[in-house]
C-alpha cells in the first residue's frame, strides 16, 4: 500500500516515510483499537496500552518481515535491533492512540469520531518525529527505548490508581440503588417517579419488563465489580450459574424492551464504556 501511494503521490521515500506513510499506518493501526472499542472489549486504561501495544508490536512485526524478504544483505543481528525499535516504537504510538480515546470517551457509552481525533494526531506526530530523526538503527532503538517505557509505566500507575477508585465508587453507587429497589423505596428514586409514569402512557408489561432491567442490569454490574474487587485482592473467584442465568435474563429483557426501552432507561444505569466492559467480561 505505501508503495503504491509513493507511486502515485511521485515522492522519495524519505518525504513520504516522514510525511505521509504516518498518517497511512497509524489510521490502519487505530482501526484495530476501535474495533476492540465498539465491541467493548476494552475497559481501563491499562486495557488501552496493553491492546493497544500489541496491535502496535503486531504490525512492526509484519512490517519488518516483509522488509526483511526484500532486503537480503542486512545483516541479522542488525535487523533484530531495527525490529525491536520499531516493534517498540509503533507499540508505543497505538498504546498513546488507545489511552487519549479511552481517556476522552471514558463517560460515554460508545467511542465517537472527535474521541479518536487527538490521540490519531498524537501518534501519528510521534511516528513523523521518530522517522525525521531516524539516524540509525541502534541509535534510534536507544532514544525509543529512553523515551517510550517510562511514559507508558507512568500510564499503569494512573490506571491502576483510577481503576481502584472507580471500583469502590461505582460499587457504592450500585449498592445503595440495589437497596432501595429491594426495600420498597425505589418509586422516590428519579427512576422509579419516571417508570411510574409510564404506566399510563405505555403497556404495563412493557413497563414492568423495563424496570426489571433495570434491576438486573444493577445486580450484575455489582456482581462484576464485586468479581473485580476479590480478584485485585488476590482471590481467584469464578461466576456461580445464578449469575450466567441472570446475564441470559438480561439478554431476553434487552430484547423485550428494544432499543427504544434501552434508550430510555440509559440515563438512570451506570453505563459508560467501563461498565459494559464489565458486563461484557462477566457474560464471556
């Protein structure tokens, strides 16, 4: 593809390496990320640089064989260096792309184009600036090396500081809705004066079936974080069948209520991008 696109854009290879081959890789990389984002298989930032370095590391490694299947007389020792400095490099690059959308659609239900915007543009200025300074393979694995690991260590402390302090918040936030549903005190909730007054403007089991989402959606988003909770404390605990039917339950009140109930009682459940990674992850 890049190739071609010098081909057809009539320029050197160093221009086009610095100028625009960037913005060809890192849209292709990025590509990836948020299909990995739409189907919810992303959640915390530590997430975002794991996935995100190993679509990265992924795609240096395909690159480097096929450069290396063109190039016979570079000697191995020098490839495995170039290899590991660019494995690094585009690693990184996908990584920093995945933490900025993550980070900026963290309180949305789905990740949106101006999300995607700025950590594009971060890494695709990262890729020009190692391709405009790139002096020579051992030098260039060296500043790589220098630059990248601290910024993406720094990003796992933040993660897991920010994962612990959504656990215990959001927790309580489900818990005490969950008390209230079973103490009788649900209809002085927002929630519970809204669905009442649905009866009279809509089906009664319709109502019915969208309160009883909404009960089971909060029951198993504390059961997901309660999982999340043991298993940070080093208790290995697994999903007892209750709660595989309750998710099966879920599924079928999804389909009773449609997009149009869902739609409705989003603003009253804790949905954002967290938590339906939890549910998502609860339900595999």
């Amino acid at each position: 593809l890049n190739g071609e696109l010098m081909d057809l854009l009539g320029m050197n290879l160093t221009h086009y390496s610095r100028w625009v081959a960037p913005v060809v890789e890192e849209t292709l990389k990025a590509s990836v990320v948020l299909w990995l984002f739409g189907t919810h298989r992303v959640g915390f930032l530590v997430d975002s640089i794991i996935l995100g370095f190993a679509v990265g590391a992924g795609f240096a490694v395909i690159e480097n064989f096929y450069y290396l299947y063109l190039d016979h007389n570079t000697t191995l020792v020098l490839w495995i260096v170039r290899g590991f400095g660019t494995a690094i490099m585009h690693g990184g690059v996908v990584a920093i792309f995945a933490v900025i959308t993550q980070t900026l659609a963290e309180r949305s239900v789905d990740v949106r184009p101006v999300h995607c915007v700025p950590g594009l543009l971060a890494a695709i200025a990262v890729h020009s600036i190692f391709n405009h300074f790139y002096i020579s393979p051992v030098l260039s694995t060296v500043g790589v090396l220098l630059a990248l690991p601290p910024l993406l260590y720094l990003l796992f402390r933040i993660s897991e500081h920010r994962t612990h302090d959504w656990l215990e918040v959001d927790f309580d936030k489900d818990a005490e809705l969950m008390r209230m549903i079973d103490s009788g005190d649900f209809g002085l909730t927002p929630a519970g004066m809204f669905l009442g007054s649905l009866r009279d403007k809509l089906d009664g089991t319709l109502v019915a079936d969208m309160f009883c989402y909404l009960r089971e959606y909060t029951e198993l988003a504390l059961r997901a974080k309660g999982l999340l909770l043991a298993r940070e404390n080093g208790l290995d605990v697994e999903m007892d069948r209750e709660t595989h039917e309750k998710f099966q339950e879920l599924r079928y009140l999804e389909r009773s209520i449609g997009v149009a109930g869902r739609l409705t009682m989003r603003p009253f459940l804790q949905m954002t991008s967290k938590d339906l990674w939890q549910l998502y992850m609860l339900g595999k």
